[in-house]
C-alpha cells in the first residue's frame, strides 16, 4: 500500500505515549493507504534506555540530543512524546527545520506558548503540525461527528462530559512529572480536560464561548525520593461551557475517581435526538431518534465495526472489534494524508490553542472562586 521513498520520523520520547505513537507508526502502512513511513531514530533522555527502548519498539537508531535530530536532512517527521514543558521549543525547532510536527497533547502548557506555535506552523502551510486529541478517531466519535453534521440531532442543546481516571486516589501514590506545575503546566485539567473540551468543539463544530470552572487538589502533597513533595496542580477540574450554537456544555475530570480506571463518557443530546458514548465500550455508539415512533422510541446500541462506518473497514470484517491504540494509528493516517495532499492536518494546532484557551479561563475561573453560598444555609 505504501507508495514512494519513506518519509523518516524521529520521535522525542518514550514512555507511554512513546510507545502508543511507536505501534502507531508501525501500523498505519500496513492498513491505510497513506504514504510509506520509516521509524527512524528514537530520542530520549538516557543513552542505555533509549537504545533498549527503540530495540524494543522498533526504531533504527537512538539518540539522547534532541536539537542534533532534529536538524538531521534525512528526518521529515518529528514526533513531540514529552511532557507538556518541553512541546513548544521542540515543535518551533522541528517547524523550522521544515519537518512535518507530530505534538501530544495538550498542545503547550500555556496560551503563549500555543499561540506561538499555531502562528508558526499557519505561516508554514506545506508543513504538516498536528495535535494529537486522538479520541477523535475512535470509530464510534467520528460516527457521531458524522450523525451530528448530518443533522440528525438538529441543534445541539446539552453535552455532559466526564473523564475520570483514578490512579491518583491513593495519597500514597508517588510523585510524577504529571503533578509538577513546572513540567505539566496543569493537572487533570490539562491532561483529561484538554481532551473532553476538544471532543465538544470537534464534534459541535462550535466554538466555546464562556467559561466558569473550578478545580481542586485532594492530596496536597506525595512521596518522593524519601520525603514528600508538594502538588502543584489539579486533581479533579470542572467546568460549564457556552457554545456559539445557543447550547451548553459540562465537564468533570479526575484522577482520583475511585473505581475509574480511564473512563471517558459523553452524552448530547440536540432538538431532535440524542447520543451517548462510553470509552469502556468503545466499539459501540447509542443513538436515540426523536423521530421514531412514540412505540419504538429509545436508545439503540450501534455496533461500530461495518465498512461503512469510520476506519473499521480498514481493519477487519464485520463485527471485529478494535481497541483504544487504534486511535493512534487513525491519527497518523490523517496525518500522512495530510502530508500527501499538502494540506494542514486536523486537529491543527490552531485547534490546539483553542482548548488552551479554554483550560486558562477555567483557571482563571478557579482563582476569582465563583462560588455562591444558598440562600439559606443548609440546616
Ligand atoms: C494519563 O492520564 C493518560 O495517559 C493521558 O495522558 C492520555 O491522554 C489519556 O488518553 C489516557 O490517560
């Protein structure tokens, strides 16, 4: 399937998200009709773990001098794995080394630093930057982003959000670079709200228009190199949002969700219809149709594995389902894709500034502390 001399991605990172764009990478040849790619060389912070990790993942060389990578004339594609504090002056590197850019989310740890590299990357249109918000290719969401811009719910009125994780419920749990402000930018907030308030712009196509939100930290601080160290962001986050359509949405995020090991549930509901999505359940999409008749009505649980639905009939046959790390590779297709028409890719960094935009006014939120007492006090 692949055509034409590979394009060589480098890719800076190698934990968790390392390894999900390593399979990625891997894959997207082999089942999408995308340009060839190579994985070429594997950068990370240590010379011995990087070397045994791009053995492992599959990556030609390794390197611990990311700058050096970067510049290299037979590197097309740099892929930004790192945490959020490092994102912008590789991605501005790797823009202006004329690479194609690959950043995890979110897309920066401020608006500054977005905004930066959106300008950048809108004043370099023949080269390929996006934001990995991949719950958009997860089959099931791009089939309701389909059944929403087909009008099928008719104007939206109401979207709840909410994705919790509890992996942080224990205060015993030790400190990681995710609850440094330094590294992180934010907590939850950030790292899972990003995602939510993504999902609600892409699949609305509206954009967000108010913010009031709050935020808090339940464990104050966690073990590390023993002592303990203070936390310096969100364990959970909420927020109420305006959409330009005349709707509103709603979301609570959180890591400390006891019992929640990922789970990312959405619900809309439009003048004429309705959606419900459950991450646990990913291959399937409920849809209620206000217009079925009054005895009939009710939501139906869509299988999401035809050929005819999103990215399923690249895979399998009917009825074979798929699993959460084909979001990575339905990513990159799009990428690629976007490469080969010379277009920008989607979600652009302009869509990554947006959300953080969103994240800083609920921050801001947070800090004024909205709250109202009830008029009466509670007895
Ligand atoms: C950790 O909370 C995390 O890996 C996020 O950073 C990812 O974006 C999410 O998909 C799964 O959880």
């Amino acid at each position: 399937m692949p055509q034409g001399k590979p394009l060589r991605v480098a890719m800076i990172g190698h934990a968790f998200m390392g390894r999900a764009h390593s399979q990625a990478w891997r894959n997207v040849g082999a089942f999408f009709d995308v340009p060839a790619v190579e994985l070429g060389v594997l950068v990370g912070r240590e010379a011995e773990r990087s070397a045994a990790a791009a053995d492992q993942l599959g990556w030609a060389e390794s390197s611990t001098d990311w700058r050096s990578i970067v510049a290299r004339e037979d590197i097309d594609i740099v892929d930004v794995c790192t945490p959020g504090a490092s994102h912008a002056e590789m991605a501005i590197a790797a823009l202006e080394a004329g690479k194609h850019v690959v950043v995890e989310k979110p897309l920066a740890n401020s608006v500054e630093d977005a905004e930066r590299l959106t300008e950048l990357s809108a004043s370099l249109p023949e080269q390929a930057a996006i934001v990995n918000f991949n719950y958009r290719r997860v089959p099931a969401l791009a089939l309701a982003k389909r059944v929403v811009d087909d009008g099928r719910l008719g104007a939206i009125r109401q979207i709840r959000g909410a994705y919790l994780q509890d992996w942080l419920s224990d205060p015993e749990a030790p400190m990681t670079w995710r609850l440094r402000k330094e590294e992180a930018g934010s907590g939850v907030l950030g790292d899972l709200g990003s995602h939510v308030t993504d999902l609600i712009r892409h699949l609305t196509g509206e954009s967000i228009t108010t913010v009031a939100g709050g935020l808090q930290t339940f464990v104050p601080e966690r073990p590390s190199g023993g002592g303990r160290e203070k936390v310096t962001v969100d364990d959970a986050a909420w927020a109420t949002l305006g959409l330009s359509g005349g709707g509103v949405a709603r979301f609570d995020v959180s890591r400390v969700a006891l019992g929640r090991r990922n789970g990312l549930n959405l619900e809309i509901y439009g003048e004429r219809g309705a959606l419900r999505f459950d991450l646990e359940r990913l291959n399937e999409l409920e849809f209620y149709d206000g217009n079925d008749p009054d005895d009939l009505q009710g939501f139906r649980s869509i299988l999401v594995t035809e050929a005819s639905q999103p990215y399923a009939g690249n895979w399998w046959p009917s009825g074979h389902i798929l699993g959460w790390e084909h979001t990575f590779t339905h990513q990159f297709a799009e990428f690629l894709t976007a490469i080969r028409e010379g277009r920008q890719a989607n979600p652009s960094f302009a869509d990554g500034l947006a959300v953080q935009r969103v994240l800083d006014a609920v921050e801001r939120s947070a800090a004024e502390d909205g709250r109202t007492l009830p008029s009466r006090p509670d007895p």
